[in-house]
C-alpha cells in the first residue's frame, strides 16, 4: 500500500504562538541531528484516545473520533510537511475485540506496516483506567511478538485524560506514579523484559488531555495541572526517544513472519549429536567389542583357526 503524499503542515499555526516555538525549536534540533522524517505508530485499546492524541499534536482533525462509533479496522496515515521536516503519524484500531486480542486487526496493522521504519510507538492507555489485568499484559505480549522486544526501546506510554481528578482525594502525583508504575510492570511482564534490560528503567510516561477543557496557561497553552504544556513537551519526549540510541523499527516480510519454528533448536542438534556419539553410540560400541571377546568359539571356528584338537 502506497504511502500518502504529505501536505503541508498548516495545523502548526492553530497551536499558540509559544506552542509554535517550542515546536519549532524541538523539531529544528532534530534536523540538526539530520533527522527529517519523523514516524510515529499509536498502539493501543479500544476508546482510549489514539486518533483524538493524533489530532492534538497535528492540529487538524485528520481522525475521525467518535464516542457512539465503533473503530474501523484499517490503520490511518496522516503526513505533514514543514520546512524540509516530514511527521508522519499512523493511527491503528483498537487491538481488544470482545475482551480478547484482536488477531484480525493486528494482521492487518503488520501489512499495512509492511517495508515502513517506525521511528517511535506511541503505546496509548488511559490515566483514569484504575486497574491493570491480564487483557493489559496480552495486548503488551502481541505487540511484542509482532515487532520484537526492540519496539519498546523506541516506545513511549501516553496516558490520555491527563485531567482527572484522582480518586478518594488522592495526591495527584502520587496517583499518577502509581498509575504509571503498575502499567510498566504489566508492560514488563507482556514484553518478557528482565529488570535489568534497558527497555523498562528508560521507558518514559507522558501525560495528554485531549477535551476541550483542558486548562490553558497565560499564553493559551494547554496544560496539565502541574502546569506542563503538554502538547510541546509530548513533542520533546518523543525527540529524546529517538535520540537514546536504540535502532528504528524496519518492519519488513521476515519481522512479520516471525521466527520460523523449523529453525527452534537447530543450535543444538550438533551437540546432541555428539553427546549421543561419545555416551551412547562408543558406550554400546565398547560393550559388544567386551562381549565378542569374552565369547567362548564355536568348534568349527577353532578347527578352522587350527586351535581344536582333531580327533578322527
């Protein structure tokens, strides 16, 4: 499927003019760094607010979002051009059908990423969602096995409905760190990650609200109640996931296919072999070799070796 023609990013200049600077400082900086495509993969649930995420750092409405309407099952590709930098951002459908991983959906997210690099996933849940279970660490495992541990080095989590006001007069922060650590620790488990791999300590959380009454700061920003804009300081975070080191994501027929089963275990089957040579194969060798020698000879065979007595 053929990618689309990127326009101009003209949804830029909706955003407040500090917004717009801070925007323009972030992605000139990576330019600097010679980077100038920017691709972007929002994964995620069912109602959690991908496309409404994708609309708020482009600044148009580029997906459709509807409360009363189910997701189609086709991924979308927004591309905006501004000043030589190309942001390409693709929102996929929900990845839970019927409280179970949709398998049809996430097939068709892989074709669709077919011969695509995807330089950041944005893994997208919501802050208000008070519980993590196990459909959480499925759809964390499925994205896994679908793009590689790797996907999570290039990962950041965004946690949609930034607003709220925790519950049981919870200390903001505190809910949000709470929040934020139990979502890891699931993403942890369903990635197969060890504490000490770098995917899990560096995985940032970032904090979005989408609605219209999210609160503006004196320059009209839109901010988060401890005062962050959030829009340009998603942007930053999405930069510095970039920046760390790790490899994009090439997403090419060999990731889609996955390992091929026939080859599990091939490593080993040299070795097998030679344990079974040496403490099988020699063993019984050596055994009949004792056996044939101790064997007391038939007459005929002596008589013809000249060791039996003759008697006519």
């Amino acid at each position: 499927m053929s990618s689309p023609l990127a326009r101009e990013w003209v949804g830029i200049q909706q955003f407040p003019p500090a917004t717009q600077s801070k925007l323009h400082e972030i992605l000139g900086k990576l330019k600097e760094e010679n980077v100038s495509t920017l691709t972007i993969l929002v994964m995620g649930k069912g109602g959690v607010g991908k496309s409404s995420t994708v609309n708020s750092i482009i600044g148009e409405r580029v997906a459709a979002v509807s409360a009363f309407q189910s997701e189609g099952l086709r991924p979308m590709m927004c591309s905006r051009m501004r000043a030589g930098f190309t942001l390409n951002i693709i929102d996929t459908p929900g990845l839970v059908e019927g409280g179970y991983v949709n398998e049809q959906a996430l097939e068709i997210i892989k074709q669709y990423l077919l011969n695509k690099t995807i330089d950041v996933l944005l893994y997208v849940d919501r802050l208000d969602a008070y519980r993590v279970d196990s459909l959480d660490r499925q759809v964390i495992r499925a994205i896994t096995d679908s793009f590689g541990k790797g996907i999570w080095q290039r990962a950041l989590v965004v946690l949609t409905h930034g607003q709220l006001s925790p519950p049981d007069g919870l200390n903001y922060d505190d809910f949000v760190a709470k929040r934020s650590d139990a979502l890891l620790k699931y993403i942890r488990l369903g990635a197969r990650l060890r504490k000490q791999e770098p995917q899990e300590s560096c995985l940032p959380v970032v904090l979005v609200e989408n609605s219209g009454r999210c609160k503006t700061n004196d320059s009209g920003e839109k901010i988060l109640p401890d005062g962050t804009p959030w829009i340009p300081n998603l942007v930053k975070e999405i930069t510095a996931v970039i920046s760390n080191g790790s490899k994009p994501i090439v997403v090419d027929q060999k990731l889609i296919d996955g390992p091929n089963p026939n080859n599990r275990g091939k490593f080993f089957i040299p070795l097998i072999l030679a344990f079974q040579y040496f403490f099988v194969v020699k063993r019984i060798q050596g055994a009949i070799k004792h056996d044939i020698s101790k064997e007391s000879k038939p007459l005929w065979e002596l008589r013809d070796m000249g060791l039996a007595d003759r008697k006519f």
